[in-house]
C-alpha cells in the first residue's frame, strides 16, 4: 500500500505558549516526512508535545514557526473555506469518544453531515441511508439499531466504532488517531485497529498513530517517531527504533513496558 509519494511533511515545524519567563515549548522545530499509505506512529509521554503537533496537522492550532506540507504543496488553511477544503483530506479521531460528539445531534445527523462534506448533500434519500448502512455494516454496527439515538446513548465502544463509519464516509487521505484504543475495553482494542487497517487497504488512507503505547507502535507501524520534551530524538522503521534503539529515552520507554514472565521493574516510573 505505501509508495513514495508524499503527502504531508513539516520544516521546523514549532509551538510556543506564552511569552517570555512563562512561554512553555510545546512542539521545538520538528521535520517529518510521511508517505502515502504509510502507517506512521508518533510515540511519546504525556507533554511530550505530540498531541499538540497532531493538531497543528489537523488546523486546530497555527504553528509559531514552521512550514507544513499537504500534496506537495505549502498548506494554506487561512480562510474557513480553504479550512474545509483541507478537512476533506485530514480527520482525526481522538481518545474521548464522548466529548467528540455534540450531544443535541442524533446519529443520523452525524453521518448525514458526512455524506453532505462529500458532496453527497442533493443525493436521494434512499441513497443516503444505503451509504450509511454500509459505513456501519464497515464497523460491525447496525444502523437500524442506531437511527434515531443520540451518541450518549451508545456505549464507549460503539462511540468508536461510530467514529470509524464517519471516516469511511468521509474517505480522507490522511486520519490521524488519538490514542484511538485507550478508552475501550481490551478485547475491543484488536477489532478496532483492524478496522483502521482495513480503512487504510480499503480507500489507500495514511493513518497516523498518536500514542504512548510503544507496543502498539511497533505491532501496526512501518514508521515510527519518538518523541521527548517536543522534540523528535529517533525515527526509522519499527524493526530499527524498537529492536535496535540508539537513544536512552527509547529504551526507557520500553523498559517501562509491563513484562508478564518478569518482575516489573518500577524504578523508572
């Protein structure tokens, strides 16, 4: 699935919040490269800065200092419009599914909106919930078990999953997920991933894992960044950072992985 077009890079790529004695340096002069149909992982603490640096991938904050890529080209989102527009190419699904939704919209409102930023709006009805349908069929959902509910009424898991049939409608480029897993149960973990892989061999999306979780990392990785204090200290391969690490944050990064056939060894933590 990977080739060697690229689709989105960064150049010093920098947040800074507040001023002077108080300014904190969220994201320090990054660079990245990411491919087409590349599965990338960007791994790191928490206030290693690779939250922030995933929203200023999505337009939600404006770098301080720094070039970002899109296609090719320098990426302009200055006006709404031109935001939409890059939008329909980025998505993002983040680890809370229950702040990601507004509460007074019913599923079918959800989906509908998707269906709509696709140009889809003047469709036929019929047409419109065969597409939903699918995208929840895509996600082991029904809709007919969904239509007319509002998204708290849903468990955590089928949040999720919800916000997997939105992206299949949407079909973007590029998905960016937030520690997409760590709200859900163990035995959903696997069945979502899957779904995220199969997002990426079914429409040739690039997913971007923002992660903590070096295990996760390795396991669903061709590329994988560590990141410490908004820097990035390693990247290459999964094989090359997670088998064979050259910085000393890595390895304390994976010394900190819980081992069941040895005793855990706290004294990092």
């Amino acid at each position: 699935m990977k080739d060697n077009t690229v689709i989105l890079s960064g150049r010093g790529v920098t947040k800074v919040f507040g001023f002077g004695a108080n300014k904190t340096v969220a994201v320090d002069h990054v660079d990245f490269t990411f491919r087409k149909g590349e599965i990338i992982s960007i791994v790191g603490e928490s206030g290693s800065g690779k939250t922030t640096l995933a929203k200023m991938l999505l337009g939600l904050v404006s770098p301080t200092e720094g070039e970002i890529y899109f296609d090719g080209e320098l990426r302009d989102i200055r006006t709404h419009k031109k935001k939409r527009e890059y939008w329909k190419n980025i998505q993002a699904i983040f680890q809370d599914p229950f702040s990601s939704y507004n509460i007074f919209r019913k599923v079918d409102a959800v989906l509908l909106d998707c269906i709509r930023m696709r140009g889809g709006g003047n469709l036929p009805y019929d047409e419109k919930l065969e597409m939903m349908k699918r995208a929840c069929s895509f996600v082991n959902l029904k809709f007919e078990e969904l239509t007319n509910k509002y998204p708290f009424e849903l468990s955590g898991g089928q949040q999720q999953r919800l916000m997997i049939a939105r992206i299949f409608l949407l079909s973007p480029k590029i998905l960016l997920a937030d520690e997409p897993t760590s709200m859900i149960d163990a035995c959903s973990r696997a069945t979502i991933l899957d779904m995220l892989m199969g997002l990426r061999n079914d429409i040739g999306m690039t997913p971007i894992f923002i992660t903590h979780d070096i295990g996760l990392a390795y396991y669903v990785s061709d590329t994988v960044y560590i990141m410490e204090h908004g820097r990035f200290v390693e990247s290459g391969t999964a094989d090359q950072v997670i088998l064979n690490p050259k910085e000393a944050y890595t390895r304390r990064l994976l010394s900190d992985v819980p081992k069941l056939h040895e005793e855990w060894d706290l004294s990092t933590v």
